[in-house]
C-alpha cells in the first residue's frame, strides 16, 4: 500500500527542491542530497566555511516540512545539559522537574558542531542512533520524525575539534555547498534577504506525509546484482592498500538506503547502479581515508572508489 501511495507524493518533494532552490541559489545537487538524507531517516552532515548558506539550508528545510525546528549554537563551553536538558528543584511540588533542552525537536540545527568539546558533542550521539535520549536515570523518546543537520568548518580554523569516528558514522551523508557561480552570486546580491525568504515560506508536505516516505524508501526493490555492486564496492575499500581502513557494515546499510531514497525521488521503484554512484560520495566520504601511500582523502577517495570498481 505505501509503494501505491508513494506516487502522489512525489509532487511535494520536488517542490521543496524547488522552493529551497530559491533561497539558495545554484545549489540543487546538494538540495536533493539533504532531501534523500531526510526521506533515508539519516543525519545530515554540512562541511564548509562560514557564510555560504549552511545554517540557512538547514533553515528552509525545516520550513518547508512543517518541522519543528531548534538551533543549537556549539561553543567550548556548552555542555551536555545545554543539549538534553536538567532537572531543577520544584519548591511548590518539592520534587525535580525535568527540563527539555533543544534536543526535542524534529529537525536539529547543530550549529558549528567542532567548536565544542567531544564531550558535548557526544550528547547527540544516543539521540542520533536510537531517537532518544537517556538523562538522570530516565529514558525520553525524542518526536518523530527526528533529523540532525550539524555544520562545522574546516579543522584548519581556529577553536575547532575534530569529530571522533563514532559522531562521524552517525551521519549518514557529509555535503559541502561550495561557493556559488558567478550569476547565482550576482542574483544573491541583487535579491532578497535570504531571512526574509525564508519567514515567507509555506509548507511544502504534512508531517504525515513525509513520514510515509520514510517508511516507503526501504521497500524500493534491490536486485540481486545491485547488492553485488554495494558490495563489491564496500569490499574494495577492505583490500585495497590505497585506503586505511574499509567501510563497516553500517556503512554499507547507508549506502543501500540512500540509493534507495535517490531512486524514490527518481520516481521508479527499482534501484539502479546510478542511484549508489549519484549519492556514495557523500555517503562514504566522512567513512573512508586514504592510505598514506595514497595521499587521498574524503571526497577524492570516494570518487576513485567510483572510478576503481566496475559495476558486476
């Protein structure tokens, strides 16, 4: 019943591509990205440096899904509480009282991720792995649907902190947004304040509806020989001495769901080779690192994985 309903569907997803492609301008490749983030229920992760429209993606998208949406600004002091929460002493009921932090929202800005601590940054890893979060004893499921988008800017600035593998395998897709090409530029400079765009944006799909998506992307069929690709590729960077480690298992699972969710927004119900080219460098990209006789790293690696393994 969901594959039959996912037709109708399809119409919002692409307009809100389109209405995001009109905030931010020139970028559509990495619109659709997040958007296949979103309906594959991963977590989304924003590299670049400051000002290029990262915070306000993240911004759209919430708007243009009718989520409920909360920023989270990383610093060097914020601590996990900032994140979950804290109970404070009630003097009326001589209890504590639990209060929710930022955390329980459906879309999650984590904004300059690599300025706080591992410590903080560790808050989100049980929100972004169970959609829950443990805090004094008691377990809080968070609201559906859950999705963390956090940006952090490159290592070589000041006041960073690198992101430990296991934050980093909780992201499903890393994307950078690049600075735009001349004549969207221009357009950005003439136009409207992007803020104020964003104020002005409708709802593009129910929570209902995007939710049915989600739970429609795992049934897109996977043929035999595709999972012999997603393998072979996996495999690849197990053996082969120009990475340093292979892809996990869970990464594998990333890739396969994401081609699904590509291949749903492609509007057919069958996944192709293309599909897992169209989205396995930034799937695998934060997963995968040159070796040092390689001198390959991130999205380079992920693109001569590509060009390394043949499709079966």
């Amino acid at each position: 019943m969901l594959l039959d309903a996912r037709k109708p569907l399809a119409s919002p997803i692409e307009e809100v591509i389109a209405q995001a492609g009109q905030v931010i301008l020139g970028k559509e490749g990495q619109i659709r990205l997040a958007m296949a983030c979103i309906l594959a229920r991963g977590h989304l992760l924003i590299e670049d440096v400051p000002g290029v429209g990262k915070t306000t993606l993240s911004h759209a998208l919430a708007r243009l899904l009718g989520l409920d949406y909360q920023r989270i600004q990383f610093t060097s002091d914020i601590l996990p509480a900032d994140v979950i929460g804290v109970s404070i002493f009630d003097r009326d009921s001589s209890t504590f009282r639990f209060h929710p932090g930022p955390i329980f929202a459906q879309i999650i800005l984590a904004d300059e991720i690599n300025r706080a601590s591992p410590k903080a940054q560790s808050a989100l890893l049980e929100a972004m792995e169970e959609h829950q979060v443990t805090a004094e004893g008691e377990t809080r499921p968070l609201p559906e649907p859950f999705f963390v988008i956090a940006t952090q800017n490159p290592l070589h600035q000041v006041g960073t902190f690198p992101l430990p593998e296991s934050q980093l395998d909780r992201f499903l897709m890393r994307i950078n947004l690049g600075y735009p090409d001349a004549k969207a530029e221009r357009a950005l400079l003439m136009g409207e304040e992007r803020r104020d765009m964003i104020a002005h944006l409708k709802p593009a799909m129910t929570t209902a509806q995007l939710l049915e998506l989600q739970k429609a992307v795992p049934m897109m069929q996977v043929s035999e020989a595709l999972l012999d690709y997603v393998q072979a590729l996996i495999n690849h960077t197990r053996h082969s001495p120009r990475y340093a480690q292979g892809l996990s298992p869970r990464a594998g699972l990333a890739v396969l769901r994401a081609a699904q969710a590509w291949a749903m927004m492609k509007g057919r119900r069958q996944v192709l080779p293309e599909d897992v080219q169209a989205i396995l460098p930034s799937v695998v990209s934060h997963r995968v690192h040159g070796s040092a006789d390689a001198a390959k790293g991130g999205f380079e690696a992920a693109k001569d994985l590509l060009g390394n393994v043949a499709i079966p």
